[in-house]
C-alpha cells in the first residue's frame, strides 16, 4: 500500500510538474508573440517585405506578430486545461463570438471582391480577439506578468521618445517627411505613441509595483506624450491623471480623511503639473502648442469629409475597394493618407456593415471592462478619445490587440480583492 500510494504520488507530481513546464513554456511564446506585434514597426517590416507598400503577394501584408498570434492561439487553448470563473467564462466565450464575426466579415470582403480591404480588419482585431482569448487561457498570475510585460514595453517606447525628442535622432526608421521633428519610439507614428503612452497611463495603477515607482512611471508617460507632439493625447493624459487622482479609491483611509488627501495631493499635482508644462516648454517638447489648434493637421482631419461629396450612394451603402478611396482622397482632396477611422470604416465596408462593425467593437470593450476596476475604465476611456482623434482604428496597428490585452490581463472585476492562487496552466 505504500508503495503503491508513493508511486500515485509520483505520477500525480510528474504529471503537475510537466503541466507548469509547458504553462511556462507557453507563456513564454504568448509574451514573444504579443512583444513581436506590438514593438516591430511597419517601417522595419517594409525593409524585408511589402506590408504597407503597393505591390507583393497578399502573405506579406499581415505582420510577423499577427502571424505567431494567430498559430499560437489554437495551441495555447487545446494543449492543456485551464479554469475560468464565472466573469471569465461569459468575457472568453464572448471573445470567440467576436472572432467569428470578424472571420465572417473577412469571407464577406473576400467574396465581395475588396480583398485590398480585409489587411485591417486581420491584423487589427482578429488578431486582438486572439490575443484575448490567449491570455484568459492562463491562470491570473501569469495574465498579470502579461499585462506587466505589455506596459513595460509601452514604458520603454516613452523613454524612447524622450531620447528622440532631445536628440532630434529616431531609434527607428520612419519614411513619413514631416514639417517638424516628432519622436515615434516603438510606434510607427508619433500620433501613435501618445495614444499608447496615455493608455499606459490609466494602467498602471492596476499593477501590483510600489506606489513611488507608479507615481514615477505616469509622469514618465504624461512626458512620453508630450514629446509625441500629440496634443490631444497629451489633454486627454492630463484629465486622465486627475480623474485617477479624484475617482481611485485609496485604502486605509476613511471616506472623510480620504477625500482631504484627495484634495491636498490634488493640489500639489496641479502645481506640480504646471512647473512641470513650464519645463517642457523650455525644454522645446510642447512646440506644437505654441500656435493654434487648428493648424493644418486639423483641417486635415475636418476636409477628408469632403470625400462624401465625391462617393456614389452604393459606395456609401455597401463599400469600396481601398486603392480606389485612397486614389479619389489624393486627387480630389489632395491629401496624402486618411486620418479618419470613420470615413475609413464607412467607405470600406458601407454603413450598415460599419454600425455593425461599431457595435460589435464596443460591446467587446464593454465585456471586457465589465465589473472592473475604476483606473481601467479610464485608461479605456483614454484609449478610445485618443484612437478617436486620428486614423488609428482604421489602420493595421497593434493598439486593439493591445487594449484587449491589457484589459483580460488587469480588468479583474474590483469584488476579487484577493489575489488568485497560482492554478494549474
């Protein structure tokens, strides 16, 4: 009988220790896999194959990210078991819904004839269901470490953007000519590095470092933003910051001493808030706010809506092919690229199918942030303002797969004070 028990011992150990092997194993591949699409700009993909440029075999038009995501997720769920509770099952059963919806509306594009218009859509949210559904498969420690590595990316690609921003050197290529000098860090445009560096923002409070290193790592991202040179993510990162100051909780302390906190720190923020502005202007990092808003970048984004006038009401109704929109937006408008996710999602897919394709986007974020804490709500709701104000949800960008990321791997509902136990990957 002893034996026998310390032989099930055995087997039960062996067995347990080969399961964390390859949760670890996995692990490992996810954190590869998310680093590779978020951190690879499409600039250093155009040097080895035609992801953005005319021309090439349709391969070439996913990212190297997109494609390891995409292998990596039939793997992750089907080589072992994993535990959802009852919030978690209704998020990843809703991430599969969504998966298919967007595959359905892959074959539609497909079969209508505007292949050119599906790149999007597979790199973009696909890929970001994926990504979802990748990290619930793993247990609530290894979803943080997750979410860890993501904002420590977006961290360094804000230290990056500082360094640019001083030096007047990019780290990495960038082909777009601009009028004046904008840092981009890891994004692939400087616009898209203060969206990323506000979105960091409204997470970091969610990770489980020390307040001081928190405190260090918002003002190091709200100086990441203003270097990007993106204005209305640089205001959103500042409401941002004050709604966390006023909205968070803070524990310990009863809601009367809580709120005189609140006020005396808020006070030494707006002051602190308004040397540190005074500083980078000096410094030369807030330039673009030395004219008017409505500089030719905003006229821009305001004109490209002239493009109806040129659209036939079955392109309106039903949608048309990418290259032949880009070409009436260069010759009518004499604009060089579409900075505006709506004419996008309209004129590609038509506007039936781009409500649709509204909705089914914001009810997946609404899934996900459900039950949530309040610094994910705002980081989100950062997130949306910034993507909003440019082209960034029309475009083959990682910023989607990395929302949904951030929110499964920190968006554990606020009634789950304690941390789950390690289980079984």
């Amino acid at each position: 009988m002893t034996y026998s028990a310390t032989q099930t011992e055995r087997t039960q150990g062996d067995a347990a220790g080969h399961a964390d092997a390859l949760g670890v194993i996995l692990f490992l591949c996810a954190a590869f896999a998310f680093l590779l699409r978020f951190a690879v700009s499409p600039e250093l993909l155009d040097r080895v194959m035609n992801y953005t440029r005319d021309g090439g075999s349709f391969y070439e038009k996913l990212h190297f990210g997109t494609y390891a995501i995409l292998l990596l997720t039939p793997v992750v769920l089907f080589s072992r078991p994993f535990i959802l509770r009852a919030d978690e099952i209704a998020k990843f059963r809703w991430l599969v819904r969504y998966l298919l919806w967007m595959l359905a509306l892959v074959v539609y594009l497909v079969l209508a004839g505007r292949v050119s218009s599906i790149g999007f859509v597979l790199d973009s949210y696909v890929v970001a269901a994926a990504g979802g559904l990748i990290v619930f498969s793993f247990n609530e420690g290894y979803r943080r470490r997750l979410g860890d590595i993501t904002l420590i990316m977006l961290i360094v690609s804000a230290v990056i953007g500082i360094g640019e921003a001083v030096t007047k050197q990019r780290l990495l290529p960038y082909d777009a000519v601009e009028l004046t000098f904008r840092p981009i860090g890891l994004s692939d445009h400087p616009l898209g590095l203060g969206a990323l560096c506000a979105t960091a923002i409204g997470f970091v409070p969610l990770t489980r470092w020390r307040i001081w290193v928190k405190v260090a790592l918002v003002v190091l991202l709200f100086v990441g933003c203003a270097a990007s040179g993106a204005r209305f993510a640089l205001l959103t990162s500042g409401v941002e910051i004050i709604l966390m100051l006023i909205l968070l909780p803070w524990p310990g302390l009863s809601p009367r001493h809580a709120r005189q906190a609140k006020s005396i720190v808020l006070l030494i923020t707006l002051i602190g808030g308004a040397a540190l502005v005074a500083l980078l202007f000096a410094a030369g990092l807030l330039g673009r706010f030395g004219g008017t808003l409505f500089d030719e970048n905003f006229l821009a984004r305001v004109s490209i809506y002239d493009v109806f006038n040129y659209v036939g009401l079955n392109d309106l109704l039903f949608g048309m092919r990418a290259d032949d929109l880009l070409a009436i937006v260069k010759q009518k408008l004499h604009l060089p690229a579409i900075e505006s996710a709506p004419v996008v999602l309209i004129l590609l897919l038509g506007l039936p199918l781009a409500l649709l394709f509204a909705i089914l986007l914001g009810w997946t974020i609404y899934r996900l942030i459900k039950g949530a804490p309040m610094a994910a709500w705002i980081g989100t709701a950062a997130f949306l303002a910034a993507s909003l104000s440019n082209n960034t949800l029309s475009g083959k960008t990682p910023v989607v797969t990395l929302i949904v990321v951030l929110l499964a791997a920190y968006a554990i509902p606020a009634s789950r004070h304690n941390p789950e136990p390690e289980q079984r990957a």
